[in-house]
C-alpha cells in the first residue's frame, strides 16, 4: 500500500492519480468493510485538492462501473475503467446540482437512478444531460 502511495505521488494528472488510489485502494482492500466508498472517497479528495470535479457513480451506472473495475483487476487493462470513470465525470459535471429541483430534474433525464439490472433489461443506459 505504502508503495502505492508513493508511486501516486509521481503522477502529474489529478484524473490519474486519482483512478491510480481508486484502483489502489480496491486491490489491496485493507479494511475488513467499506473499501469501495474509502476507494471513492480517496479518488473525489484527489479531484477536489486539484479544483476538478468531483466523480459520481449514479445507480444505472454502478454494473458497468464495477465490471471495468473487475476487468481491471483480472487483466492488464485499465483503458475501460478509465473511460467508464471519465464518463462518470463527464456526467457529474454537467449535472445541474444548483438546486435540489434542478438535480431531481437531471437525475430523471438521464435515468441515474434507475436500478442498473431493470434498466439494463430495458435497455436503459446512463444519458449525458
């Protein structure tokens, strides 16, 4: 973990260092529970230290955040989790969250808080507002 740590200490961009601890954090899992939020948690403090948005994984989207993540963790590839992740900011950002209503209203277009195996059914995928 320690050396994880220090090698993200050596990545310039704060969109790669913070996937680089997410990653980190769900591969050593050091905590007998809540290893993903803590995961979530380290990459948004990267974000947020470096003035960039932060990254929100909305319900429809949690199956395809966590089979890139999976995927990740089983192959040599990181290039689907980062897309995934980047998409997911890409939504956060331009989500409106000036207001509860105006949040409620996007989270609806977009269908964020549809149950993700219901949705995927129904061919229901996470829209950019």
């Amino acid at each position: 973990m320690l050396r994880g740590f220090e090698a993200a200490g050596d990545l310039i961009d704060p969109f790669a260092r913070a996937v680089f601890l997410m990653f980190l954090i769900s591969e050593v899992h050091p905590f007998t529970d809540g290893n993903g939020s803590i995961a979530r948690i380290f990459m948004n403090a990267e974000l947020v230290t470096a003035g960039q948005v932060r990254i929100v994984i909305p319900t429809v989207y949690r199956e395809n955040y966590l089979a890139r993540l999976r995927a990740a963790t089983h192959s040599a590839g990181d290039a689907s989790l980062i897309a995934v992740l980047d998409f997911a900011r890409r939504w956060t950002a331009r989500t409106d969250w000036s207001t509860r209503a105006c949040a409620e209203t996007d989270l609806a277009r977009t269908h964020a808080l549809r149950d993700a195996r219901e949705a995927e059914k129904a061919g229901v995928r996470l829209t950019l507002p």
